[in-house]
C-alpha cells in the first residue's frame, strides 16, 4: 500500500487537497499528513510552480515512485 | 563525535560579517556595488609585501568592503598587476549557479525595485521566480559573480525546521559521502518517510 507523507505548509495545500479529493485516507499528526492507499496514488498537476511540483515529496513516500513527470506523479 | 563541549558553551555565530572574492574589474565593481546596488561603502585597506618574509610571493592588493545590511558585507580583494583567472569568476551551468551569494529584502516591492533598477542600469536579469518559500531575483555582477536578492514569502514555521532536520538525517543516511551506492532521490524519499514514520505516526 503506498504511502505519502505531506508536509502541512501552504505551498503543499493543493497537493494535499488533490489527494483529499480523491478520498485517499488520511491521518495528520504534528504537521504532516499521512496519505495511505490500497490503489496508485496519482496526482494530475495543476498551476503549480516547478519548485512545489518537483519537491512535495520532501516528507517522504512508501512505495515505488514509478512517474514524477512535469505532469503525472505515480506511485504504487 | 567526541566534544568537551556542553551546550550552554557552544560559541555562537550572529551573521555574516563579510564574503569575499577576487576582482579584476575594480572600477567597474565599485561602480556596480556603489552606484547601481546602492550599497555604502565601509572600508578599504592596501597592502604591500605581503607574504615576501616568508618566501611567498604576494601581489600588492587592495580589500574593499560594502555594507549589504543587518552589520553583513561583501568584500573584493584587487590584486594590483595580476592577469585576470576566469576559472575563479565565470562559474557557468548548474554548478557555477550553485555557488552565489544571496541577500535578503524584506518586501516583495523592495525586490521589484531592484529588478527596476538594474533592467534601467542595464544589468541582466531575470524575472523573479518564485521557490517555496522564497522569491528571488537572479544577477551576475561584473566580475562574473552570481549573485541573487530573495524575499521571504511567509514565515518559517516550527514545522519546518523539524522537517529540515529530519530531511538531512535522511539525506547523510542514503548518500553519505558522494553517494557510492548510487542511491536515487526517491530512495532518499522513502528514508525520510520511514523517519517521519517512526517519529510521529508510529508513537501513538
């Protein structure tokens, strides 16, 4: 089951709110989220800059990165 | 690592008091640093026969210090009759970039006025870009020095500095010294998640 790791700080907002959209189970604690899937977690992106785009998994991930393109982040 | 240290002796530091890199443009730095930046000069020193008791031949130089905020400097050292060595000023690629000296501003119309000012001045640069938690403007002066003024875009939080913390842990522990088993970022991603794992979702 993939996991990723989100910190809570309002450059992330919209990638943590991309994976709460998509029902993604979700636990917080002490300003990180824990988002955890029993499917691929796939995140479509959407007006943001490089820096945001290519450095929300800073928290951390569980799991095989299979694409982090300049449009699709996948893993499984 | 073994210190005699405790923590309540450990010196601390309060800044930058300066950095400093040769020139073989004094004219033009000083015209640079001074006219267009707008930083105040704060001291300047010559020296001759310097180094020649000792068997080592120094150039005469001069070192000449501008004041770029918060008690910080930035200082060039004018090594008089010296050919000019581009491998030490004309840093290209992302490796050349990756070595610069960035300032602060406190507002996102202080750094406005800056890109003003230099487009008026005719110094290239670019657009402000816009990183995490920063937004910069990059220059190159003179000398061929990279250089970048940000502005702060919120707050660093609490969150932020255990976060750091935890992300160089994970970085020492997957890449050590020149990553000799040729580890990945996403690698890197993983050890940092089983860090932040164990910290604060498998304590409770």
């Amino acid at each position: 089951m993939p996991k990723l790791y989100i910190l809570d700080v309002p450059e992330f907002a919209a990638i943590a709110k991309s994976l709460a959209d998509q029902n993604i189970s979700c636990v917080k604690r002490a300003g990180y989220f824990c988002f955890v899937s029993d499917q691929p977690i796939k995140i479509i992106r959407h007006n943001m800059i490089d820096a945001t785009w290519f450095g929300f998994p800073i928290a951390g991930i569980e799991g095989n990165l299979v694409e982090h393109s300049d449009k699709v982040f996948r893993l499984e | 690592m073994n210190f005699t240290m405790s923590p309540s002796e450990m010196p601390s530091l309060t800044g930058v008091h300066h950095t400093a890199f040769p020139t073989w443009r004094p004219k033009d730095t000083v015209e640079f640093y001074r006219d267009i930046m707008g930083l105040r000069i704060r001291h300047a020193i010559s020296a001759t026969g310097w180094g020649r008791s000792g068997g080592q031949p120094h150039p005469d130089f001069l070192h000449f210090f501008f004041e770029a905020g918060d008690a910080s400097a930035i200082a060039f050292f004018y090594y008089v009759g010296t050919e000019r060595r581009k491998e030490f000023t004309m840093l290209k690629g992302y490796l050349g970039l990756a070595r610069h000296t960035a300032w602060n501003v406190e507002t996102p119309q202080e750094l406005e006025k800056f890109e003003k000012r230099f487009r008026e001045a005719g110094v290239k640069v670019t657009e402000v870009v816009s990183h995490e938690t920063l937004d910069s403007l990059y220059f190159v002066d003179p000398n061929g020095y990279n250089l970048e003024i940000a502005c702060q875009t919120r707050p660093i939080e609490p969150v932020d500095i255990v976060d750091a913390n935890l992300t160089l842990d994970a970085m020492i522990e997957t890449f050590g010294n020149d990553n000799p088993q040729h580890k990945t970022m996403a690698d890197m991603w993983r050890r940092k998640g089983e860090l932040v794992q164990e910290r604060f979702f498998d304590t409770v």
